[in-house]
DNA sequence: AATCCTTCCAACCGCACGACG
DNA sequence: TCGTCGTGCGGTTGGAAGGAT
C-alpha cells in the first residue's frame, strides 16, 4: 500500500494550462509567493488544479526569468560534457544554465542535442550510444530501444544495473570559455594540487579533500575520479568541476554576494 | 487533399528525501 | 524512533504540430 495521492485526482483539472490558469497562477504567485506550500496554493489561488501541478507549471512555464528555445553553441557543450560526466543529472546541468529548467534541458536532450551528439561522436569514432548493444553490455539482450506510440524512439531501461560509463556519450568537448550569459563559477575555484588526493585552493589554507568537493558517487573508492576523461582530463578543467560538483553549491553561489543574483532557483542546498 | 509518420514539449507519475511533530 | 507531509527529481507519456508521401 502505497502513500496516499497528493490531492484527488479525479476532482482537480489536468492536462494543458489555459491562458486564465496561467494569469491566476502567476498574480498570486507574484503578489503572495508560495508561501512554502503548493499543496495549499493551488485552494488560495482559486485554481483547481494539483499543487504540484502548479508547481511545475510556475517553475517550468510562468516564472519571469524562464528562457525556452534559442540554445546557444556554449550551452551545448555544457549540457554534453555534464551529461557524459554526471549522467541524468537535469537538475544539476540546469543549475549551470540561467533561465533553463530541469524539464527544458532534458526535452532539449532527448529530442536533439542526444542526436546531434551522437552524430558528431559517430564521426569522431569515439562513439558509445545509450541503447547501442555493442555499447552496453556483452548480453545485448540486457536492453533495447523501443519505438512509443508517438513514434519516437525511446530506450528502454537496462533490465541489469550497467556501469554508469557503458550508457554514456564520450565527446571531445572543446573547452568551454566563459561567457557572461552563463552562471558564474564560485571563487572558491580549486586547482588540483597534483598529488591525486588533495585539492588545493589560493591560497594553500582552503584546501580540501577529494570527497569533499565531488559527490560521492562520482568518487570511486579509491579515490579517483572516474569520468575526469569526458572533460579532456581532469586537471585542465577544474574551473568547470568545481562549480558542478561542488556539494554546497548554493551556499557558496549566496557566499559569493556579486554572483548571489546568479544562483539558480530552486537549486538544492546539497546535492545528494 | 488526405493520410501517415515524425518530432517536439508540456505535463503527469511515482519515488526518494528532508522536515517536522 | 517513527509516521506523515511537502517538495524535488528523473522517467515517461499524450497529443499537437509539422513534414513526407
């Protein structure tokens, strides 16, 4: 037996947003906020819709600094090299991108840039394809890709664990230069000391251990980095790590007062 | 013009987690 | 310590829109 829903489903509206929910929703939100419960809003706001419902419409669609569409080169190549370092993160990968959503990246993935990626990849020979048998598992029947009834082709998930590494995309990513339209890396930068087990910040007194800095499951027990390859190897790119994996992320985006406007919303506090 | 096919994305679902009593 | 609740997340789906035949 299962947790109860989170409201009747049968008695509140779904599917589309008309353009009067949309209004409702936003001149409550924007006069009252959230008021740190959704379950409540959707009662207060005259909606009759799911709170999470609403939630995800705010956050998704209605919220003021939402950017749809228009993904430059650069956003590009952060959503692959994180993809093929972190995997499904969207959360994570969207937190880099201001404006983007979770949903949004991940749409964008699915729809395009995974193609897009795999096309490019395929050129360079150093391709491995999420749902390519030879890619995934000597017991190719450990997977498939099937075709939904809207006809798009969506993988099927593996039927046995698969090492994180054997469903992923390797790119040459070319470095990725910092650009004003992108949240800006925290100034708690570190640079790998370049003993492998330490990494070292400016000054030396910041320094921190490996399991501090990455999360956990990135971190293999012997310490080392497993995808530090996908990004050309790990020492050239700490600037762009660090600012990934970082496990309190948010706090030092808020320890950073010129880049605290930065900080994405929504974004967790930890990343587990 | 009609039908079929493909692409795209908004929205839903269920699960995991943290907060709280 | 345990149960409940609200939130956040990633996976999945339905259907609209556009293209191909």
């Amino acid at each position: 037996m299962g947790r109860a829903p989170c409201c009747d489903k049968a008695r509140v509206k779904r599917g589309p947003w008309s353009p009067e929910e949309d209004r409702q929703l936003r001149s409550y939100v924007q006069l009252n906020g959230t008021g740190g419960n959704w379950i409540a809003l959707p009662q207060k706001a005259g909606l009759n819709r799911c709170g999470k419902s609403c939630r995800l419409r705010w956050l998704n669609y209605l919220r003021p600094d939402i950017k749809h569409g228009g993904y430059t080169e650069q956003e590009d190549h952060i959503i692959c090299s994180l993809y093929s370092s972190i995997g499904s993160r969207w959360s994570i990968i969207a937190s880099k991108l201001p404006g983007r959503t979770d949903n949004d990246v991940k749409n964008y993935w699915n729809t395009k840039l995974k193609k897009k990626a795999m096309a490019a990849s395929r050129a360079s020979g150093a391709f491995t394809a999420p749902g390519t048998p030879t890619a995934l598992s000597p017991d190719a029947s450990a997977s498939s890709s099937v075709t939904s009834s809207s006809g798009d082709v969506r993988f099927a998930m593996y039927s046995q664990p698969q090492p994180q590494t054997q469903g992923l995309i390797h790119f040459d990513a070319p470095p990725c230069k910092p650009q004003t339209e992108l949240a800006p890396v925290p100034p708690a930068a570190i640079a790998l000391d370049g003993t492998g087990g330490v990494w070292a910040s400016e000054p030396a007194s910041h320094a921190v251990a490996l399991d501090d800095v990455f999360l956990p499951e990135l971190v293999g027990g012997d310490q080392l980095f497993p995808y530090g390859d996908f990004f050309g190897g790990l020492q050239d790119r700490t600037l762009e790590l660090s600012a990934c994996y970082f496990p309190n992320m948010a706090e030092m985006w808020g320890a950073a007062s010129e880049h605290a406007h930065a900080k994405p919303q929504g974004l967790c506090n930890t990343m587990t």
